[in-house]
C-alpha cells in the first residue's frame, strides 16, 4: 500500500514538473522576447510594474491562503461549510487589498517617474498592473481549492494556457511597430482576465454560489493577518526598498540588466509550483505529529537544495549561449548571471519553506523578519554600489538568506507549539 501511493505521488510529480517545465519555458520564451524589443530603459519600466505586483499579491494575501488551505482540508467532505469558508476569505482578502493596492499604486508612479517615465505613459502602466492584480488576486484564491482536491490539472492548463497566450501575443508585438512596456502589461492584463475566467467556473464544482460566507470565520482570517503581515510587508518593503536604492543610488542600467538576468529565474519556479501544489497539501493533510511533519519538510527542502545547486551549476556553464539569448548589450556577465541564480535559488528556498510552514499554519515569529532586514538595508545602501550588476545580485543572495532565516524561526515555532500540545 505504502508502495502503491509513493508510486502514485511520484507519478503525479512527475506530470505536473513536466507541465511546468513546458509553461515556464514559453514564459521564458516570452520574457527574453521582451528584453531584447524592449529599450534598457522601456525594460526597467516594465520590470518595475512586474515587480510591485509580484508585491502587491503577496502583501493582499498576508496568510489569507494559507488559513484557508490549513482550515480547508477538514471541510472538504461538506460543501457548504468550505463555501462558507472560502467567501470568508475572499471577502477577507478584499478588506487588505484595496489600501494595499492605493498604495501600490502610488509606489509604482513615483519608481517610474524616477526612471524616465512620462506621467501619461507612468499612468497607463499603473492601470494595466492594477488590473492583472485585482484578476490574479481572485485566480490565486481559487488555486487553494484545486490544490486541496489534488486537481492539478486545472492549475497545469490555466498555467499553460495563459503562458501560451502571453507568448503569442509578445510575438505579433513588432507587427505593430515598436511597442513599448504599456503593450506587454497589456498583454498580461488580458491574460489574467481570461485566466480568471476560466478557474472560476471550474470551481464551481467545489464552492456553491448560492451559499453565503461563513462570518464566524473572519475573526480567524484576522488573526491569521495581523501575524502574517508584519513578515510580509518587511517583505515586500525589502524587494521595493532594493528596488527605490537601484533607482536612486544606482543607474536605469543597472535595474534593467539585473531585471533581465533575473529572466531565467524562472527555472526555480518550477520547483517552486512541485512545492505549493504537491508537497505542501500533502504537509496540510499531515497528521499532527513533529516528527512525520519534519520527515516530510526535510525530504521537501532537501531535495530542492540538491535541485538549487544543480541548477546554479547549469547556468555558469552555458552561461554564453544564455547571455546571447538576451542580446549583445549582455555578453561577458557571465558571473553576474550565476549570482542572480544563486539569488534566486536562495530567496526560493525561502519560499519553499514558507509554503510549507502555511501549510500546517504555522504563522508566528514573522517578526523576526524586521531586524534582519533593517541590517540588510543598511549594508546594501552604504557597502554597495549598485550601480554595479555584479553588487547588486550580492545584494540580492544577502536579502534572499534573511528570508530563509525567517522562515527557519516560524518553523522552530511551528514544531515547539505541537511539543507543547
């Protein structure tokens, strides 16, 4: 039996990486299609609005999804009671979202109008952001629930097609000229729109439109805020702070070659996705025992470890075709790009752990995040100078192990209360 269901979860790993690979490949192929149309300067714009909304969706959902997948999975047998809990967390997710976005929004004008941006195009851009997150907000809500029925293929062909799509559409781009970033937002607003169409009727079959929110679950979707939005926004105010120096400290330049390196970071989301779609539902189903939930952490981080160091190695060897992908403005970065790589496999083991920690719901201790990335700040604006690419992906690596570091505490915390009990 034991046999039987580690064959069937492999089986299911394996179909849903090769699914990824295929989507993040075509996002990839998308990305460097973008860089190479894109000016330095129409790249540093379009790569500011993508990453405040990596922010804003990570600071909207604060330990929204998280409640709901360590909640969830006892109530999937009634219908209306996961109803009740789903629109009470959506409704939640809508009370953090709105002055989180205003201020995003904000954000985003003043780090574009420091980069050479006009304030029409500054506004277009904000609008076309502001509706892929509002769209990818809802898609990311609905996830949860295929995650905890363990229907993936759902995710896979939302993933694929909207990467499919992005794709097409950033190819027929120079048949209109030479678009600038307001085009590609474009292009990612209307993909998330369509994408959020599509996940939403297949959740019909888990969540009934006709039942109402459960309200005796708000109080919970508070709490599981006001412990999770310290890490968070300390989070988030670390990626746009490195953003606002690079902007200030730095050069146009030297944000738009990070940001283009960054483009083959794509690969660690890949594990990524094996992580918050496989093995953290499978940590949330766990039974309340340390050491089976440890076995199955270790197992997870450790494998993606071993993954993370593969790829690192990958990138430095073939580091010179990598860079001609980009164009010639990126020949001889070959170091550069293996720390950015290195950067990125840091800050997405942090990740790997933070999904696992959600899983179980283990949110305390996000305040341990605040000194260290006050240290990292101060070391990054007065050691650095970021106006060198190969400083500011050490920078990055720095920030990216103060996150691991947090997320280490959460767990120590985790474990120590189910001790306790």
């Amino acid at each position: 039996m034991m046999r039987e269901r580690l064959a069937s979860l492999l089986r299911r790993m394996g179909l849903h990486a090769t699914f990824q690979v295929g989507t993040q490949l075509l996002s990839f192929a998308a990305g460097v299609l973008i860089v190479r149309e894109l000016s330095a300067t129409g790249y540093a714009h379009y790569a500011i609005c993508t990453a405040v909304l990596a922010a804003l969706l990570m600071l909207s959902d604060s330990g929204t999804s998280a409640t709901l997948m360590a909640r969830g999975a006892s109530l999937l047998e009634d219908r209306a009671q996961f109803t009740g809990l789903f629109k009470a967390a959506a409704a939640s997710r809508w009370v953090v979202s709105l002055p989180v976005v205003a201020l995003g929004g904000i954000w985003t004008f003043f780090l574009l109008t420091a980069n050479s941006a006009s304030t029409s195009s500054s506004l277009v851009c904000i609008g076309l952001t502001l509706v892929t997150v509002f769209s990818s907000l809802d898609i990311a809500l609905q996830q949860v629930v295929h995650r905890l029925h363990l229907r993936l293929g759902v995710l896979r062909h939302l993933a694929l097609g909207q990467a499919a799509f992005r794709l097409v559409l950033t190819l027929l781009g120079p048949l209109f000229g030479s678009p600038g970033p307001e085009y590609y937002l474009a292009v990612m607003a209307i993909s998330a729109l369509l994408g959020n169409i599509y996940i939403r009727l297949a959740t019909r079959t888990y969540v009934d439109g006709t039942i109402r929110m459960d309200r005796t679950h708000l109080p919970t979707y508070r709490i599981s805020v006001f412990k999770t939005l310290p890490m968070v926004a300390l989070l988030i105010a670390g990626e746009q702070v490195f953003l606002g120096l690079i902007s200030t400290n730095g050069s146009t330049e030297a944000l738009a070659t990070f940001t283009a390196l960054s483009r083959f970071g794509v690969v660690f989301l890949v594990l990524n996705s094996l992580v918050s779609d496989v093995a953290a539902p499978i940590v949330a189903h766990a039974s309340n025992d340390a050491r089976a939930i440890l076995l199955r952490m270790f197992a997870t981080t450790g494998g993606y470890a071993v993954l993370s160091l593969i790829l690192i190695g990958l990138v430095w060897v073939f580091s010179d075709p990598i860079l001609d992908l980009l164009g010639s403005r990126f020949r001889g970065l070959n170091v550069e790009l293996t720390l950015v790589a290195a950067g990125y496999a840091t800050y997405n083991l942090g990740y790997c752990l933070n999904f696992l920690s959600q899983a179980r719901g283990w949110l305390s201790g996000s305040w341990s995040y605040a000194p260290l990335i006050v240290v990292w700040a101060l070391i990054t604006a007065f050691a650095f100078d970021l106006r060198e690419p190969r400083q500011v992906a050490m920078s990055f690596i720095l920030q990216g192990l103060v996150f691991v570091i947090t997320q280490l505490v959460r767990i120590r915390i985790g474990i120590r209360l189910i001790g306790r009990t």
